[in-house]
C-alpha cells in the first residue's frame, strides 16, 4: 500500500507551512533520506527528507500554505494505485497512480503555432493545469503559467511547454524591469511574518538598556592568535564574545534566564544565539553550551550555522533553546545601537564596531581600540544592579580574556 507523505510538525508550536517547491517530480524515484520537498515555516526554510522508498506516485499539493498532519503525497511501488485527497488533506476514493512525465521528449506534439502566439489559453480565474515539474521550471525561470498553453493530457503544462515559452524571444525567461517610479508588492514569507510578530510582542516588554565600552586590544590579540593556532577555522571577534557572554553567564545565573508569566526559568547552560542577516530575514541560530566549548569550536559551529543560514539550510533545531543572544553591527561601521529583546530570552547584547578613541589613561590622552556594547534587558526578569553587574563582567573578560578562555 502506498505510504501517505503528511506535512511534519518541525517545531515546538507549528501549525502549518508552506510547501515552496518539489525537488522530485511525480514518478520519479525516491530514496529515504533524500531531499523530498522545501518547506517554509515561521521559523526557517527547509528541506524536508522523504521518509519512505520508492516512487513519487502523486503530489496532492503541489504548493502553498498546508496544516501540519495533511497529506501532501504518496510514495510506493510503480504503477500502484493510490487514493484520492480531498481540499482538507483528508484521503477519499482510490485512483490510478500517475505515469512518469517524459523530461526528455515531449508529451505530445508540439503544435503548429508557438503557444505564446495563440489567444490567451487561460480564462481569468480559472485553475491552470500544470505538472510539478513545469511549475518548478516555471518558478526559477520567472515565467507566468496562465500565459502558458499546455500540450498535455487535457491541456496540462508539461516541463516541454516551459522550455518552448523561455525560448520564445517574445517571452524572455526573467520578469521585465519595473517602469521607473512603479511601486512593486513584495508578499510577506512566513519567516517575514514571524519576525514582524516578535518584534511587536517583544515591543510591549519593559527593558531598560545598559550601555559600556571596552578595550580590545587584548581580545583583539587573542582572537589574531586564534587564526594562527586554528587556521582551518576563521576565528572571529563574534566567536570571542560568544565565549565571554557564556562565561559570564554562567557566573550571573540570574541573567540567563526566561520570562514565563508564572515562573522564571533558569537554566543550566548558556545557549547563546546569534544573529544573522540571511536572504529569507533575520535570523537567530544557537550554539548550545557555549560555556562548555573552546574558542575553535565555537568558531567552527557559528561558521556552518551562518553558512546554512544564508543558503537556508537550516532546521527548526538550530534555532531552538537560546537563553541569551548577539547581535554584531560592527562589521557595518555602526558604532553603537540598541537591539530588540528576542523573549522569552531576558536579555540581548548589541555590539558596535572597534574604533580607535583617544581615552584618559594615567592623567594623559592615548589611543585605544574601543568597542560599545549595549545591553537591553527585560525588566521582569532581570533588576538593574545584576544586569550591571554581568555587563561589567563581560567587559573585565574582554580586556583580560584569560578569565573567560
């Protein structure tokens, strides 16, 4: 019997995603383990892995917006008959299992006329016949389905249909230019939708902001040291300040805590999030234990995670369990800001870029790297006093980083 491929609950709290595109297309062959489909969720983009072998016999939706638990496709033996899916995922009579769309040839001869050159082939409204294939085709090369006639069974797009209208000097592959001064309409992903959500939430929190600077001459000269003993990994002052905030974290327990409404949750170890400026929006992967980690391993994992943070790669658990998060504009040349809190984390430390400040040092004016940091604080969970106490901290580890290391 074919086995129903249901959308997976990926996190704490999910309760639909969006299905952004097959990578297997209906008849092909599928290996357990292997990239099945993209899914978008609130949290992150990313490939779902099938978890049966066999033959893609039928994609019950091809995209769009899906409640976890709905049946999206079914796997099984070539040629075997799979059941009929309602609007609500639910499964209903049997059918007969798809054939293999040829890739190679076309389906059916190609007509006389090129498509683009007939009337239009779609009426307004109406639901546009197309394989996954040919709308994955369609997607990447920017080419708009209802202008598309298919050649098909029953009119159906086929991946032959997408090639001949990209190759069409009429129809070029990519969307034409927006005329000067037009206002174009950018739909909101699930990710975008999320952040939007947060960041209003965390905006009725009420924090106070505590601000410092920090000579890094010293954290400067280890991090340079760092490249050289570990040259397989480009060890970073972000790296070096994840150590520090964990370190200090772990010597100010009542920092690295939660905001739960009921009760304050403190917790064992120093998760720390960092954040990441990624294609899809911000966001916060976690590099779990930090106060347990080196210098080199720290670097190594906050590496891969911004690596598959840019190129969506990552999953629903690499953004789960911060106690506390980063976020570094000093690579921009920012030179101090304010960062919003990520609840329920009770605080955030933002960190500005390193310049030379002249500074009063033995009654005379010298010329130190400096860095400021601010740290932005849930008042609920966190008074003043330890909050000043823990940035102190992090401030003697930076300048002396041997306490933290």
């Amino acid at each position: 019997m074919a086995a129903e491929v249901k959308l997976p609950r990926l996190g704490q709290g999910m309760e639909s995603g969006t299905i952004v595109k097959w990578l297997k297309a209906e008849g092909d062959a599928v290996t357990k383990g292997e990239p099945l489909y993209e899914l978008d969720t609130d949290k992150v983009t990313q490939e779902v892995e099938a978890e049966a072998a066999g033959v893609l016999l039928k994609i019950a939706v091809a995209e769009g917006e899906v409640p976890v638990g709905t049946t999206i496709a079914f796997i099984g033996e070539k040629g075997e008959t799979v059941p009929e899916v309602s609007g609500n995922g639910k499964v209903e009579a049997t059918a007969e299992a798809p054939k293999q769309e040829a890739k190679l040839a076309p389906e059916a001869p190609a007509p006389a006329a090129a498509p683009e050159a007939a009337p239009a082939p779609h009426k307004e409204g109406e639901r546009i016949k197309a394989s996954p294939l040919a709308r994955r085709i369609a997607r990447e090369r920017g080419i708009d389905l209802g202008s598309i006639r298919g050649t098909g069974p029953e009119g159906r797009i086929i991946a032959e249909d997408i090639d001949r209208a990209a190759a069409a000097p009429a129809r070029p592959a990519v969307p034409a230019a927006l005329p000067a001064g037009e206002v174009e309409s950018v739909p909101l992903t699930s990710i975008r939708r999320t952040i939007a959500r947060r960041l209003t939430e965390a905006w009725t929190v009420p924090v106070f902001q505590l601000q410092i600077s920090a000579d890094m001459e010293r954290a400067n000269a280890v991090v340079a040291a760092a490249r050289e003993l570990h040259p397989e990994v480009k060890v970073s002052v972000t790296d070096l300040l994840t150590k520090v905030c964990a370190s200090a974290l772990a010597r100010h327990p009542e920092v690295n805590v939660s905001f739960t409404g009921e009760a304050l949750l403190r917790h064992p170890n120093a998760n720390v999030g960092i954040a990441v400026a990624a294609p899809q929006g911000l966001v916060v992967p976690v590099i779990e234990g930090a106060e347990r980690l080196s210098l080199a391993e720290i670097a190594a994992i906050r590496a891969d995670l911004v690596d598959r943070s840019r190129n969506q790669k990552l999953t629903a658990h690499d953004m789960e369990g911060g106690t506390f998060t980063i976020s570094n504009l000093g690579m921009f040349g920012v030179e101090s800001f304010i960062a919003v809190l990520n609840p329920p984390q009770a605080a955030i430390l933002a960190v500005g870029a390193t310049e030379d400040r002249p500074v009063a040092r033995d009654g005379g004016v010298v010329v130190r790297p400096t860095m400021t940091m601010t740290l932005t604080v849930d008042h609920r969970a966190v008074d003043g006093a330890p909050a000043a106490d823990f940035l102190r901290t992090v401030k003697a580890m930076l300048e002396l980083p041997g306490l933290a290391l």
